[in-house]
C-alpha cells in the first residue's frame, strides 16, 4: 500500500500547479468576456427594436414631418447602435433607410430625400473599415451592403403604398424610380454569393409591389401630369 501511496504522490508531483492556475484564470477570463458580448448584443438588439419601432411610423407620417421623426430615430436608436457596433461585428440597413429618408446629414452635407449612401460613406458613419481583404479584422462587406440595400427596397416599397394613403404620390413615384434604377444596377453584378443572389432577386417583387401602386393610380387618374 505504501508503494501505491508513494507511486500516487508522485504522479501529482509531475503536474505542473501552474496549468490549473492558467485554467483557472483564462477561463474567468473566458466568462468575462461572455458576459460582455451578451452585455453588447442585448444593447445592440434594444437600439435595433428602438429603429425599428421609430421607423415603422414612416408609414403613418406625411414627408413634411420626415426631419423631426429621423433626429428622433439618429438620436435614439441610430447613435446608440453606432456605438455598440464599434464593440461588436454587426451591421445594420437602418442607417441607409435613415439616409435615404433624408437623414444622416452634416453640416457639409445635409440630409436629402432619395439619398443613397456609398459603402465608404457607411464606413465612416459606422467609424469602421470597409471591404478590407489584406488582414483579419472587423470590416463592411460589400455583401452585407447589398443586403442593406435589400432590405431598404422591403421597406420602401411598404412606404409607397402608405404614401398614397397620406396622399404623397409623389413620394411614391420617387420610390419606384429608385428601387427601378437600384434593381437594373444589381444586375450588372456578378453575384456569386448565394444569400446575397437570393436577396437581390426578390427584389424585383419590390418592383412589382411598387409598379402595382402606380398602375392603379394611373388607372384613377391621379397621377401627376408630369408622370404620365
């Protein structure tokens, strides 16, 4: 027994403290650093539901009352998810429908309805990097810009047939010229990612959406003379 014992105590011997020390603290570290992503994407998910619900009254709110909505919507939902994307690799089409809106504007460039923001100007808005394909870091994706930009001609073609309710025609024709032109620019692309080719092509659903709203105006006459 005393040789199994003596055996015993050498085997434990041989074990070096310092790996449970090492386990011991990389995996409160590990925990931290679960905790703090949770912490992030929590934040993230309550700025994302406050766009989300801010934006959905663009269906319910005239043009004209478009500026006060979207200072409403950068301030308390856009600025908030800005910065919790600086800590986490998320990305949102809520800034490119704000803009788009005519929010997002600076002093050197305010804010216009219609306006679509580049990749780059997204970049610089979301203060990270775009496209990078030198090193491994958190960056813009042109595919993940593309499907912002699908998700923009959803929620525009919703706006159009709201418009007409609000009897803002005009807004409407404004929206079918653009998701018309961003839909013709989507097939000069050579998409070979599958989600993303996918997403592009039910945007020609948008379009019909859209082309529906008009036809049935025209068909009322109450489209503007200069749109017939």
């Amino acid at each position: 027994m005393a040789s199994v014992g003596s055996s015993s105590g050498s085997a434990s011997a041989m074990i070096d403290p310092a790996i449970f020390e090492y386990l011991k603290a990389h995996g409160e570290e590990e925990i931290l650093v679960g905790d703090k992503l949770h912490q992030i994407t929590s934040a993230l998910n309550r700025n994302i539901s406050t766009c989300q619900g801010l934006l959905s009254h663009i269906h319910s709110t005239p043009s004209s009352n478009f500026p006060s909505l979207l200072k409403t919507v950068e301030e308390t939902g856009v600025q908030p998810e800005i910065e919790a994307v600086g800590e986490l690799a998320q990305f949102s089409s809520h800034i490119l429908l704000t803009a788009w809106l005519g929010g997002m504007g600076t002093e050197a460039r305010p804010g216009e309805l219609g306006r679509l923001l580049t990749i780059e100007e997204v970049g610089e808005i979301l203060q990270v990097p775009v496209n990078i394909k030198d090193r491994d870091t958190f960056h813009v994706t042109i595919e993940e810009y593309l499907l912002a930009l699908t998700d923009i001609t959803d929620e525009l073609s919703r706006l159009a047939m709201n418009s007409v309710t609000m009897g803002d025609v005009t807004l409407t024709l404004q929206i079918s010229k653009f998701i018309k032109d961003l839909f013709a620019g989507f097939q000069l692309l050579n998409l070979k990612n599958d989600i993303v080719r996918k997403r592009v092509d039910a945007v020609k659903y948008h379009v019909k959406k859209v082309e529906d709203v008009i036809y049935d105006l025209a068909l009322r006459n109450l489209l503007p003379a200069t749109s017939t």
